[in-house]
C-alpha cells in the first residue's frame, strides 16, 4: 500500500532515525570464513604452513600454489571475513590497501596461499595498523578480482566500510 508523498528516501530517514535500518542493515551482512571462499568442491583446508623459508632462498610469490578457483556467490554483497594484514599501501600513518591474509605470516614469512585465499582490500579511510600481520575483521562490498603484486596473485577484492581489530 502506498502513501501519498512518502519516498523511498523519506522512509529510508525515518527507519534510521528510528533505529530500525541499523537491524536491517546488520541482517544483509555475509559472515564468510576462509573456506567459504574455495570452490564447493575443493576439501583442501585453507592455510597450510609447509616450507618455511629463509627470506633470500626464494621468492614466496614464485611458491604459491595454484588456486582451484573463485566463487561468485557473495560478488556485490556486502561481507565482513576476518584475517591477518599484510600493508600494502599507506596515507601518512595509515593503510589504504593490504592483503586480508587467512593466517599469520601468509605472503611474506611463508609461500602465500592460493589466490582464492586472498583478499585485495581498499579504504577511504586510512586505518591505523597496531603492526604486520595485525588481526582484523572487515565489513565491505566483496567481489572477484585478478590482481597480481609482487608478494602473490589476488582472487578476491573487499572494499572496506569498516576495520576493526579482531575479536573473538
């Protein structure tokens, strides 16, 4: 039933003065783990820490295994996945981009994992790293990428609405 001279706009301001577009909003997130990000018929566990290396004896990207392939199920849904960062861009003090990476040492200590086990992430806003590899979880517009730095090959990018420090 419609109102005369009610908009969606309108509605959209008084759900969120009313507190109810926050419930709504917190509803149409996609919590994702890493194994949601393999291909349904792949059983390989993410996040393998075989061949430790020296950093000089080769190149972590010349190591990475391949990837078995992407999902497309979450591409322009907003997600929130938690993971380790690797800093890839910085403004002043802050990161603008860096790998979400499924475990500590990922890309730089140990081959990095397959590139569906990779997400390329982006902020407007720099966020402030407590370190290497700190533990956050993410909330943003998901979707596929094939993006190649020199640390590994990326299948997946997360513009990022929110960062915070992870919690269990």
């Amino acid at each position: 039933m419609a109102v005369k001279g009610l908009t969606r706009r309108s509605m959209l301001l008084f759900l969120a003065a009313s507190g109810f577009a926050g419930q709504a909003l917190a509803d149409t997130v996609v919590a994702l783990e890493w194994r949601d990000l393999l291909p349904e018929d792949d059983t390989s566990l993410p996040g393998n820490l075989q061949g430790i290396l020296p950093h000089d004896e080769s190149s972590m990207a010349a190591r990475q295994p391949p990837s078995t392939g992407i999902r497309t199920d979450w591409t322009g849904k907003i997600v929130q996945i938690s993971g380790f960062i690797v800093p890839l861009d910085h403004e002043g003090t802050g990161i603008t981009a860096f790998i979400l990476v499924p475990y500590i040492g990922a890309c730089v200590h140990v081959p990095p994992p397959p590139a569906n086990q990779l997400v390329f992430v982006t902020t407007g806003t720099p966020f402030e790293s407590s370190g290497m590899f700190e533990p956050v979880t993410v909330t943003g517009m998901f979707g596929t990428a094939s993006r190649s730095t020199q640390l590994a090959e990326i299948g997946y990018a997360l513009s990022a609405d929110d960062i915070q420090s992870f919690r269990r």
